[in-house]
C-alpha cells in the first residue's frame, strides 16, 4: 500500500512536471525515510486542498518530519521540545512506523521539511516541499 502510494506520487509529480495544471498535482504523498534521508525529497502539491503524507520511518532509530519556513526551522534548531505530534506540520517517527498527517497549503511557494534530531538535517535530512496554484 505505501509503495503504491509512493509510486503514484512519483508518477503524479512526473505529469506535473509537463504541465502547469493544478489538477496534476498528488493530493496523497508519500515520503519514506531510509538511511537517514528522506525519498523523495522533492515533492510538488497543490495549493488550497488537503494534501495527506504518508511518512514511512524504515530506520531502527528516532526521525521527525518537520515542515515550514525558514523561521520555523530556526526555532526548531534551537528547540528542546523532545516529541512532537499536536501539530499537522510536526510529526514524530519512532523506529519502523507510519504515519499520516494531512496539511492545507493556502499560499503557492516553497517550505522545506528537515528531521531536527542532532547531526540529521547536515546528513541530509532535508526536503523541500512546493506547492503551486
Ligand atoms: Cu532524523
């Protein structure tokens, strides 16, 4: 089911790639972690509807998927909230587990999604996110 998931997502973001139309773009995206970095890590969505990520950790240790602007990420950086989960944008992942979040992006542009754990984001733990109108 997430490989179906990912597939569709990828092949959804190829079309996207060929058109500017809005419709084209994956409402059901899915991101899998493995050796510490996320795939894929470049993921284009529509503005303005409910998009559901799908986020796989396959490592046997700790990730998060946290997304936002530069400034979140900042604080983020700086942060000692050990757990995250109350928020759609900040997700938890012990070893070996799925989750599923669902984010509304009201404005086109770019954020980014990093794994904050300590030495995580300079290994590569980073994606970026674009949604377009
Ligand atoms: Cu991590």
């Amino acid at each position: 089911m997430i490989r179906l998931l990912v597939a569709l997502a990828l092949a959804a973001s190829a079309a996207g790639a060929c058109s500017t139309a809005n419709a084209a773009l994956p409402t059901q995206v899915g991101i899998r972690i493995h050796y510490s970095h996320f795939e894929p890590n470049h993921i284009e969505v529509p503005v303005g509807v409910p998009v559901t990520f799908t986020l796989v950790n396959d490592d046997p240790i700790d990730h998060e998927w946290l997304i936002g602007d530069a400034a979140f990420h900042e604080r983020h950086r700086l942060g000692t909230e050990a757990v995250h989960g109350d928020r759609p944008n900040e997700v938890s992942l012990p070893p070996r587990t799925t989750k599923t979040t669902t984010i509304t992006f009201d404005r086109p542009g770019e954020l980014t999604f990093i794994c904050h754990f300590p030495g995580h984001e300079a290994y590569g733990m980073v994606g970026i996110v674009l949604a377009k109108p």
